[in-house]
C-alpha cells in the first residue's frame, strides 16, 4: 500500500485505549446505583478489564504477524465496538462484565497494534521522537478520560458513556479503514511464537527493559492508587486529588517535551536514562520527606517528568533485535511488563506509603539502569545507541 503511516491517526490510536479506560472511571457509582450492586461489585469490571487487556496484547501482537498489522487493528476496533453497544444494552452484572472483557480485549490491539506498524515505519533516535511526541499527547489522556466522563454521567448516566465509547470506536474504526496502511514487511516471520517468547526470555537485556517499564509505570500509578488516601488524611480534601491529576498530566508532557528537545540535540539513550533515574530517585525522596504535610504531591512532578522522559526511550530502544517477529515480540513484551506492573501495584497497596513506594522505585530503577547501560558497552553488538 502507498500509503504512509501518520502522526495523527497514530496519536489517535494510542490515546484511546487510555480515554476509553479512565472516562469509564466517573460512571461506576451510577452503574452500581442502576444495576443495584455494591461498590465492590461493581470494582470487578475494573479488574477484569485489565487482565483481559493484558492478554489482548498478546493475541492482537501475534495477528499482527500473522493476518497484518492493519487487519488486525481493524478487527480489534470492530470487537471493541460490539463489546461497547453491547455494555449499553446490558441489564444485569454478569452481561456487563462480559461486555467488559470483550471490550479490553478487542481494545487492546491499540497499544500493541500501533506500536508494531510504529516500529516497522521509523527506527533510531527518529522512533524515540516519535513515541515522545505520542507521550505529549498521551499525557492529556487522563484527563480528557476523567472530565469527559464525569459530564456524560451527569447528563446521561453511564449509558451516555457506553454510547459515547461505541461511537468513537466507529469513528475511529472509519478512520483507520480510510488511512491506516499495511505497514508488515515483506519479509514474512519465520518464527513461532513460542520461539519468541524462548529467545526473549533468555534475552537479558529485554527483561531489564521490561523491569524498568515497569517500575516507571509503578511509580506513576501508585500515585493514583495512594494519593486518595494521602490527601483525604492532610488538610486540603480528598478533592484536591483531582487537581493534583491535572498538574500531573502537564509535568508528564513537559518530561516529553524535555525528552523531544535533548533527542533533537542527539543526547544518547544512556544519558536520557541517567537523567530520568535521577529525577525518579530524587522525586521520590523528595515526596517521602514531605509525606503528611500539604505540599506532599509536589515532589511527583520530578516522578513523572522522569516517566516522560523514560518510557519513550525504553518502548523505542526495547524491540530494536526483534524485526523478524515485532508483532509477537511487542505483545509479549507488553505482556510482560502488564503483569509485572500489576505485581508492582499489588505491592505498592500492601505497603500504604507513597513515599516509600516511590524511593525504593526510584532505586531500583536507578539499579536497572545501570545494569542496563554497563550490559550495553560491554556488547557493542547491542550497544546503546
């Protein structure tokens, strides 16, 4: 196909697994409200929506190599569309949580699916740039999530919602249909994906990538899991939470515009790295010092211009041996760092304390990174670009 894949629809496509995933979040009170269950009931579509997001990965990352990168894209969009009008018109628990999985599996394809026909279009230090600039704009994605979905549930309860995530499915799904091009190399994978996932289990340097993936998305998420908690405790209120979100959202944008502009000057990956462990580490000790006091979530600006910067780099730099296989290669990889993300979380709720959650991130990611960049000039095959 002649044609190329663009920034826009890319952005698009990468921004609406994370819209779809936080403009859900405003409705759950009115969910439980019309289908007369508990809050905890009503928490489980959450929890499943991730685990079957996490095996959506792996599924749409394998027809990716296998049927394409653009009709796998359009069949996950479709699945995703069904799953949508069939939540609106659900009636019971059971039938909504079904509709859920369904969802987070079909959607799934957006994260895996995008990066794959990313990775096989641009390389080098031109990807980095361009998963930096998809983090600017996926910075805004919370937000736009949250504030979009509280003011469909006000008006229209949570079938406004659904309605809404079925029509933007469409749009998009007639979007791609319009632009999306084939972008799968000719050259055809001769793997399996058994032997991928063999030879990146051995393959050192992925588990590390995938570590450091993972607790730069920790110490973000965290935040989110544990802040609440902070602020209802200190004299602001818990509604000061919401504000917080917003500032965060601006200090992950302005990591990726820092990470842009350095890229542009052709700071090398370990130099990136470097920096961004040093912002994480400083911002979570930094946050712990000021743990119980008022201005505790400012240090957090530091952590998330450290993840703005980071996972750019790590996403871009991460597949780079892999593109024989990178639709397989890209949903095991985000497998991998899904689960070990949730295992990061699981943690972080044991623990109760952002500040010691963030610090002991913070070193380890330290840790990592110089495993990392020490394994990459000790191999000059793999060297760091």
């Amino acid at each position: 196909m002649s044609r190329k894949l663009t920034l826009t629809l890319a952005t698009a496509l990468m921004m609406f697994p994370q819209i779809v995933e936080t403009i859900y979040s405003p409705a759950l009170t009115d969910i439980a409200r019309g289908l007369r269950i508990s809050p905890a009931m009503v928490g489980q579509t959450l929890s499943v929506y991730f685990f079957a997001f996490a095996f959506g990965v792996v599924f749409w990352g394998r027809m990716c190599d296998v049927i394409g990168r653009r009709p796998a894209i359009l069949a996950g969009l479709t699945l995703y569309t069904l799953a949508s009008m069939m939540a609106l018109f659900s009636h019971s628990f059971s039938l909504l949580l079904s509709a859920r999985v369904l969802a987070a599996f079909g959607v799934a394809v957006g994260s895996v699916g995008t990066q794959t026909a990313m990775r096989d279009s641009f390389s080098g230090h031109q990807l980095a740039r361009i998963f930096s600039l998809m983090g600017m704009a996926m910075a805004i994605s919370p937000a736009i999530g949250v504030f979009s979905g509280a003011v469909l549930t006000y008006f229209w309860g949570y079938q406004g919602v659904f309605a809404a995530l079925a029509w933007l499915a469409v749009i998009l799904w007639l979007y791609s249909f319009w632009q999306l091009p084939e972008t799968r190399p000719r050259l055809r994978t001769t793997s399996s994906f058994w032997r991928v996932l063999v030879r990146m289990i051995r393959d050192a340097d992925i588990l590390r990538s995938a570590l450091l993936i993972a607790l730069f998305n920790t110490t973000l998420f965290s935040y989110y899991q544990l802040a609440p908690f902070e602020f209802e405790q200190s004299a602001a209120g818990s509604h000061w939470f919401g504000y917080s979100g917003l500032i965060l959202a601006a200090g992950t944008g302005i990591g990726a515009y820092i990470n842009r502009y350095l890229l542009d000057q052709k700071w090398p990956f370990a130099a990136l790295l470097i920096l961004s462990s040093l912002l994480a580490v400083t911002g979570g000790g930094l946050l712990w010092l000021l743990s119980g006091t008022l201005y505790f979530f400012l240090p957090m600006l530091l952590v998330v211009m450290a993840y703005g910067i980071a996972i750019p780099n790590l996403l871009a730099r991460a597949l780079r041996h892999y593109t024989d296989c990178m639709g397989s290669a890209g949903a095991l990889l985000g497998l991998l760092y899904y689960l070990l993300l949730g295992i990061g979380l699981a943690i972080a709720g044991g623990v109760q304390h952002l500040g010691v959650v963030l610090t002991i991130s913070g070193l380890l990611i330290a840790l990592l990174s110089g495993m990392t960049i020490a394994a990459g000039r000790a191999l000059p095959g793999r060297g760091i670009p």
